[in-house]
C-alpha cells in the first residue's frame, strides 16, 4: 500500500509561504498548526483555507499559542501519531521562530526513530530541505492563477500572441524613443470622437515626430496623415487602432516580451510564468505585468504619460 503524503503547516505570519508550499507539495492530507492570533475572522487562516483548492483544504486549525513551545511540539505530535504509516513533511513558518523551533525538535526525533518525517521552509530559491545534505533546495513552480488566488482574486491576462500590426506598432514605438514618446503625447491630447475619426492638429508637428507617424501611417494604423505650415493631419482608422496606439497596452506588451525572453544562468527560463493585463474577473484590479520567479511574485506599473516630468515610466515590486 503506497504511503500517504501528509503535510503539516506551521502558520503564524502572512499565508503566501503555506500557499505556495501546499499547491506545490500538493498533500493527500494538510493540517495547520497555526498561532492563535492567526485565527477568526480575515485572520491568515482563513485567508490560507479560501486561497486552497477544495481538495486540499484542511480540516481545521490545531491552535497554539506561538511562543510556548511544548504547545507547538504537542500538535505536532500528535499529528503525526495518526500517520504512523505514511511519509510526514513539516513545512516551518518564517514567524514567529518559536513554532518553528519546536517542530524542528520533533522530527529531528522522528527521525532518529526511523520515521519517514522531513522538514523545509521556503525561502526566495524555493524549498529548503533542513536535514538534507544535498540537493537540498527544490525550485518551487507556481502559477500566476494559483498565486492571485491567495489574495482572494481570480485572474485572466492579455494573450502572449498579438496582432502582427500591433506587435509592429510596440517595435516602432521603442525604436524611436524619446521621439514617439512625444508623438504619443500629441496624438492623446489631440484626439476626440469614436471609431474612425479625423484629427487637426493646428501646428506644424516638427520633422522627427511626423515621420514616425508617417511609419504607423504604413502600419495602416492611422491614414491620411499630412502637414501644412500651419497644421498636422491624420486619420484614426478603427477604435481598435485607436486603443493600440493610444492606450499604454503596447509598453506592457513590451515589458511582458522581455521578461518573457530572460534567461538564468543555467540556461532557464528565469520567469515560471508571467503575463500582461493580469486583471480579476470580479472587477478588483488589474496589474500591467506580472511575473513568478521561485514561488516569488513580481509585478510592474507601466506608464507612458508625462510623471514628474519623466519621459516614461515602468515601477517594479516584488
């Protein structure tokens, strides 16, 4: 008979860490000895339970209180008295330390014992293995979906495949800044109407900036694009045209095309997923970009409007 897999989770600070230990170990069976203070309403337990699947919820918490020891050991214990049988992992919880230390005494003597009892925590690289002498860092794979739904979201991104002529137009954009930068600024402050519309502009737009126009012209983006001594021309083809050019979408393609192609030392992909438009499906936000290296969550702002007289802006958090 195969052994069961059988986590237990120690829980006293914020709930990422177990989430994200848990959808990856994916446990037949997950107990939470969890601090006392993580419990009742909006507290970490419950935001751990509703961002677990169905299958791999706990039962209910086994509560102690953090900073005495034995309470820790106890539960712990006791857990693991009801899987004589099966293989035990005790994932540590990065605070408070005292859970920590107390499950660790346990299996240290389990495993005197004999038992198939090990311990780990996660840590920036992935999983930490405590008592094993190699190998022992296990990369943690998480997806984007899987991670958003800690925070209580449910999320969908922009697809990795776009139109040819708009992925022309994020080409031709970045491979004119500063100039298209400016032209974008023109073309916003200008702009007026739905769908196919024709805009004066009532000065001459100077060299630079009209030719990379005339470049989104050949994109057939824009048409009808002309320049007198005392005013600027051109056509917004579609209000699909309108929102490749006049939205922020094409920087956030961009910097989703980047992360995309990075690369480890090794050779690897350096980003486990990441995508572009990442928004809830039930209205709560969106996020420009976002991305997972080990089990980490990394998201970026793009902006491509004027801020403090920056010509453009891309903020990344972690």
């Amino acid at each position: 008979m195969a052994k069961a897999k059988v986590m237990v989770s120690l829980l006293g600070g914020r709930p990422v860490p177990n989430m994200l230990a848990t959808l990856h170990l994916k446990p037949d069976y997950l107990y939470v000895v969890v601090s006392e203070d993580s419990l009742g309403t909006g507290g970490n337990y419950e935001k751990l339970v509703n961002a677990l699947p169905n299958r791999l919820r706990p039962s209910q918490p086994r509560s102690v209180k953090p900073y005495i020891l034995t309470e820790t050991i106890q539960q712990c214990e006791a857990i693991v008295n009801q899987h004589q049988s099966d293989q035990i992992i005790v994932v540590s919880a990065p605070e408070p330390k005292t859970m920590g230390f107390g499950a660790y005494d346990v299996v240290k003597n389990l495993r005197a014992q004999g038992r198939d009892v090990d311990m780990c925590y996660l840590s920036r690289e992935g999983l930490v293995w405590v008592f094993r002498d190699t190998n022992n860092v296990e990369p943690v794979r998480i997806g984007l979906k899987d991670y958003f739904a800690s925070y209580g979201w449910n999320v969908t991104s922009k697809p990795d495949q776009v139109d040819t002529k708009f992925s022309s137009l994020v080409s031709l954009l970045i491979d004119n800044l500063p100039m298209s930068h400016r032209l974008l600024g023109t073309l916003r402050s200008n702009d007026k109407g739905k769908g196919k519309r024709t805009i004066n502009h009532n000065r001459r737009m100077d060299h630079a900036e009209f030719s990379v126009l005339q470049e989104i012209e050949q994109l057939q983006i824009v048409s009808n694009v002309q320049r007198t001594d005392t005013e600027t021309r051109w056509t917004i083809n579609s209000d699909g045209d309108a929102k490749f050019l006049l939205t922020g979408d094409w920087l956030e393609f961009y910097v989703y095309q980047i992360a995309s192609q990075l690369s480890t030392a090794q050779g690897a992909s350096l980003f486990d997923e990441c995508g572009w438009g990442v928004e809830d499906t039930s209205g709560k936000g969106e996020i420009d970009f976002a991305g997972i290296v080990g089990g980490q969550m990394i998201v970026a702002s793009c902006k491509t409007e004027d801020i403090d007289k920056s010509a453009k802006a891309c903020t990344i958090d972690a």
